[in-house]
C-alpha cells in the first residue's frame, strides 16, 4: 500500500501525473479505501475502541476503591464481566475477530480481578507477583487467541513482572542482581521472544508473519542491548568484557538475519542508529575525557556521527531499493 | 486491497489517458520513515555535539546573548543555503539539519536572554520562529521537526496561561487542514506534507501534557490555575468536534454519499455523538480523527500515529485531575456501549460482505 502511496506521490511531484488525478489514481492503486473498506473499518475501530473502553473503565473502577462498596460486591462487579466476556467468546468463536475481541477483554479484566484481590487483600497493588500471576492466568488464553497483540501484552506482562522482580529482591540477592542485571534478562527474555516469533512464523504459523510485532519485540531487544553498551562504555573496567562482544553479536545476528534471511530494512536502521548511539558513546569515552581541547572533540564527535548516519542511511536506502 | 505492482498501476493510468511515456523510475531520494526518522535522531545527536563545540570553543559567544542570537541566525541562513543548493548530497543535507538545529537552539537562547524574555512569551516566540523554519527551510525532516517544534511550543505557551487544553484541538484543526488538503496545492506537497507530520506528532506531546509538562519542562498545574481553565476545556472540545464534524463532512463529499442519505447521516450522528463525548473524555476525538484521515488517505504512518494518540489519550485521562476516577469510568463505560451500540446497529442495517471481500489494510 505505502510503495504505491509512494509511486502515486512521486509521479505527481515530477509532473508526470497531474495532480487533480491523484486522489483517482489511488484509488485505483486500492490504496484509498472503498466503502467496503469503510463498513470494515468502521466495524473494527468500534469493535476494539469498545473492548479497551470497557476494560479501562473496570480497571479505572477499582482503582478509585469506593469505600460504601462491600468486598463481595466488588468481587461480583469484576468477575460478572468476565464472565459475560466468556460466554461471547463462546458464541462467538474464537476463529472471528469478535472473538479475539473477547479473548482481550477477558485477559485484561482478570487483570483488574487480580489486582482487586490485591486491594482488598492488602498484597499490594505493584508487586512483581500481581503480574507474574497475571501473565499466568491468562497464558491459556493467549494460546488459544492465536493473535499477536494479545501474545505482545503478554511478553510486555512478563517485562514487567521481572523489572518489579528485580526491584523487590535486588537487594536481598545483591550479590547476584548488580545494576545491569535487570537489563540483562530483559534483553534475553525479549530476544528469546524474538527468536522464538520468526522461528515460529518461517515454520509456516500465518497469524505470526505480521511484521509490526517482531519489529516490536526487535526494539525491545536491541534498545536493551544498546543500552548494556553504553554501559559498558561507561563503566569500562568492569562490564566491556562481557558486554562488548555480546553486542557485537547481537549486531551480527541482526545484519544476518533481517539483511540476508528476512530483509527487514527497519530492524537495519534500528541497528544503524543503535550502531551511531554506541560509536557516539566510545568516542565521547575517547576523546572528552582525555584532552584539553574539548571543541575540537566536539566538532569532530559531531562530524562523525553526521558522517555515520549519512553512510548508514545512503546504505540502509540502497537495501530498501533492493528489497522494492 | 488489490494486489498491484507499479508498473501495472503505471499501464492503468496510461488505459486512462492519465499517464503518458514509459515509467518513470524510483527517485534516489525515496526513503522510508525509519531511515528518515534515524537520520533525524541522529541530526539531533549531531547538533547536540555541534552546539557542544560552539560552547567550548566559541565560549564569547555564548557570553554575549546577542552575538549568540545573530550567530545561530547566521547558521540557520547557512543550513538554507545548504538545503537550497546541495539537495543531493547526502552529507551535506544531513550537515544543514544539525547545523540548523544547533543554530535554532543559540537564537532562542541568545534572543530570549538578549530581550529577558521568560515563560509564556519566550515559548511564543519560539513557535513563531519555527513556524517561519517549517514553511520556507527546503528539507523534508527539518520541516517535520520544525511544525512539531512550533506547535509544541505554541501548546506550552497557552498551558502557561492556563488554556492548555485548548492546544490539542488547535493542533487537530492543523492536522485536518493539512491532510485533507493533502492534494489541493500541488506545488507544495513538499510542504504540506511533513507539516502535517509534525502536527500529528505535536498532537500526541500535547495529549500527553500531564506527563510531558513535568518531567521535561518544569511546568506545574498552578500554571493551569487560571479562572478561565474550565472554559477552555470546553472550548478545546468544542473546537475538536467542530474539526471531526467538518473533516466527515468533507470525507462524505469526497466518497459521493448524501449528507441526507442512511449512510451520510450515520455517519454525522457518529461524528456528533463523538463529540459530545469529547467534553468529558478529552482527547478522544483528536486520536479518532488521526486514524480515520489516516485510512482515508492510505496512509499507514498516520493510522500508526493515530492508535499512538489513543495510547496516548488513554494513559494521559487516568492521570487527569479533572475528573474522579469514578466519573472517568463511568464515562469509559458508556463509550463503550455506544461503540459496541453502533457496531450491532451497524451489523444490522449494512450486513459486512464475507470476510476478506472487503481487505483494505
């Protein structure tokens, strides 16, 4: 859709369509929608705004903690809902995007269930074991949905319970959790996830070959990673030894994979910018900390990371054609 | 979608005598977004360094407001020469955003120190100044970045004075007047496209206030606290639904459908209805009207931008004070049986054909 956007666009800015044609020349590329395309959109857009609606105003519910309300009569306000859900579900079917719909809602309001218990419990409302148990709860769920957004919250729960996890025990198991620890696991689990997705999705599982969710999982991965670098570049003595050569491998897996396996131009440029972020970083560690001519430094860190991004971007550009 | 190479779309238009000659090949400078968002966040990175050595090395300047205020208009003036005479070299063009940013930063600065303007007047003329850079600086990322820098400026400049809520619906008025004009002036697309972009971004750093204004810019809610806050809240609502009924309203001329017409009509019902819940879920309509001129246009970034907003709208309502947690759900609650009405009333009166018939993405 976006190529033909592009050509359309591009014909008309050379004068070689005339601009009053554009809106019908779209339209006969099928990038503007027709009023099928409408009655679907329309349809969809009502369909997930309500679902989230619905979930936030339950979530949003319990988070205002009516003191005149009973326990029991909260518990019944968070699981009739679920319950409503499950049956629609159940009529249905979970093949039809009605019934993914529901298989959403019903994941986030067992989150909302799940955190009332807390409340009223007084487990606490942030702990790492209200996700972890979240993630738990609706994991048969997210297998039978057969649905990437649901998959991605999911994984999202999972970062999340292990960031609070490592905030609640670190200090307990410090001599196994150091700062970076967290980064650390939250650069395996999303890369895990990463691998697992497109190893899944080459496997022939259609539902998985939707680009935005591994480019999604691959942010996550590599903003991780990146991060752990400039770490080490910063902290030098300690972490470059295990640090380094695990981004430069992380660097290497992606040119592979998402260059020569999958051509992924996005995942390149995250790893052009990641690649600019971390050179920045070492010269910066290089050349401020050791001179007295600190513009000079400046001018020529600067230079070099508008050099980098030229090449990288003339590069990334030329694999883009390629892949068109 | 019909499944279509460039070159058969090419043939077609030819069929229609709207094509002549052979196809015309690719543009060098075609780019994705990402390679262009990349080399933005890198101008960034580069101007951050190049501002670095003009503080270091040229430390007289920054000692003299003034002489600072004329040097970074000297370099923006540089950055348009560049834009204006090397647009194919890569290295050149990517050397005049960064040099332009860091020549905009030393104007704001100086000017703002040389004439001790603070606050809300510093902001305005800050947004003044970028708007001037977006409408005439010859680049693609810098007209992107200088609308969203105008726009952004502009919403902090009225959060000051207490109408804060006012600046996404002046942000959604641009964006609907950017995007549904997106073909009106075809000798400046280059323009008003990446405007559009930029008031598309700025929309969501508005939306997003509550959080943006504490954490980046200091700028409490006793800023907020002016006696006509509540006015401009319904203002901004009001302002908001006028743009989404007028952007329907145009959409259903350009599809051919009769206001009158059972279609026409549900749809400004569902315009109407929208809006009258703008006034208490603010910033509802604002991502609604990204995503629907999104899918009227093709256009995936802008439909991304718009599910980006409706994040955005959710995450920013539970954090506003305007409202009790309990009024806001109520208020979620009946949005969602509305949307859940009008979906079963939709199924009702215009049956979906088979799924897949109708696969626009």
């Amino acid at each position: 859709m976006s190529d033909l956007r592009a050509d359309v666009l591009e014909w008309i800015d050379a004068g070689r369509l005339p601009p009053d044609a554009a809106e019908k020349a779209l339209r006969i590329a099928g990038v503007m929608p027709s009023r099928g395309d409408w009655r679907l959109f329309f349809d969809r857009l009502c369909l997930w705004l309500g679902v989230v609606f619905l979930a936030a105003a339950v979530i949003f519910f319990f988070a205002y903690n009516w003191q005149a309300m009973g326990r029991y009569g909260k518990f019944a306000a968070a699981e009739a809902p679920i319950l409503i859900a499950c049956l629609a579900a159940w009529r249905f079917g979970l093949d039809g995007v009605a019934g993914k719909a529901m298989l959403l809602l019903i994941s986030l309001l067992i989150g909302a269930l799940l955190a009332l218990v807390g409340q009223i419990y007084q487990t606490g409302a942030d702990t790492f074991e209200l996700f972890a148990a979240w993630a738990a709860a609706i994991l048969p769920l997210v297998l039978l949905a057969r649905f990437s957004a649901l998959w991605l919250f999911w994984i999202a729960l999972l970062d999340l319970a292990l960031v609070l996890y490592c905030q609640t025990f670190g200090w307990f198991f410090r001599f196994a959790f150091d700062k970076a620890s967290v980064w650390w696991m939250l650069f395996c689990l999303n890369t895990l996830a990463l691998c697992v997705w497109e190893g899944f999705a080459s496997a022939g599982i259609e539902w998985l070959r939707e680009r935005w969710a591994t480019r999604v999982l691959a942010v996550a991965s590599g903003a991780t990673i990146t991060a752990l670098a400039l770490w080490a570049v910063f902290d030098f003595e300690k972490e470059w030894l295990g640090t380094l050569p695990a981004y430069l491998a992380w660097l290497a897996a992606a040119y592979f994979g998402y260059r020569h396996w999958k051509r992924d131009v996005f995942v390149l440029a995250g790893g052009v910018l990641s690649v600019i972020i971390v050179v920045t970083a070492l010269l910066c560690k290089a050349l401020l900390s050791h001179t007295h001519d600190s513009g000079s430094a400046f001018l020529f860190i600067g230079m070099a990371v508008l050099g980098m991004s030229t090449v990288g971007a003339m590069w990334l550009k030329s694999v883009a054609k390629e892949a068109a | 979608m019909r499944s279509m190479t460039s070159q058969q779309l090419w043939q077609q238009l030819a069929e229609l005598s709207l094509a002549e000659g052979e196809m015309p090949p690719a543009s060098e400078a075609r780019s994705p977004w990402y390679i262009r968002l990349m080399q933005g966040i890198a101008g960034w990175i580069g101007a951050l360094f190049l501002l670095g050595f003009v503080g270091a090395a040229l430390a007289f300047l920054v000692r003299s407001p003034s002489a600072l205020a004329v040097t970074g208009l000297l370099v923006c003036g540089s950055a348009f020469f560049i834009f204006s005479t090397a647009s194919r070299n890569d290295f050149a063009m990517q050397f005049g955003f960064a040099a332009s940013l860091a020549g905009q930063t030393m104007f704001l600065f100086g000017q703002a120190e040389a004439l001790r303007l603070a606050g809300a007047e510093s902001f305005v003329v800050a947004a003044l100044f970028e708007a001037l850079l977006a409408a005439v600086m010859p680049n693609f990322i810098h007209r992107v970045a200088s609308s969203w820098a105008a726009m952004a400026a502009f919403g902090y400049a009225m959060q000051l004075k207490g109408a804060g809520e006012m600046a996404p619906a002046i942000a959604a008025a641009g964006v609907a007047a950017a995007w549904l004009n997106e073909f009106r002036w075809p000798k400046r697309h280059d323009v008003v496209r990446p405007v559009g972009y930029g008031l598309v971004a700025a929309l969501l750093q508005v939306e997003a206030f509550d959080f943006l204004a504490y954490g980046f810019w200091g700028i409490s809610h006793f800023h907020g606290g002016a006696p006509w806050r509540p006015a401009t809240h319904y203002a901004g609502a009001l302002l908001t639904s006028v743009v989404l009924l007028g952007a329907t309203l145009k959409l259903l001329r350009r599809e051919g459908i009769a206001p009158g017409s059972a279609a026409g009509a549900a749809s400004i019902a569902a315009a109407v209805a929208l809006g009258c819940l703008s006034m208490i879920v603010p910033g509802l309509t604002a991502a609604v009207l990204v995503l629907v001129l999104g899918f009227s246009l093709g256009n995936r970034i802008l439909v991304g931008l718009g599910l980006l907003a409706l994040a955005a709208f959710l995450s920013n309502y539970y954090y506003q004070l305007q409202a009790t947690l309990m009024t806001k759900s109520m208020a979620l609650a009946s949005s969602a049986i509305l949307l859940l009405s009008i979906r079963v009333a939709m199924k009702a009166k215009w049956p979906l054909r088979a799924e897949g018939e109708t696969t626009h993405a």
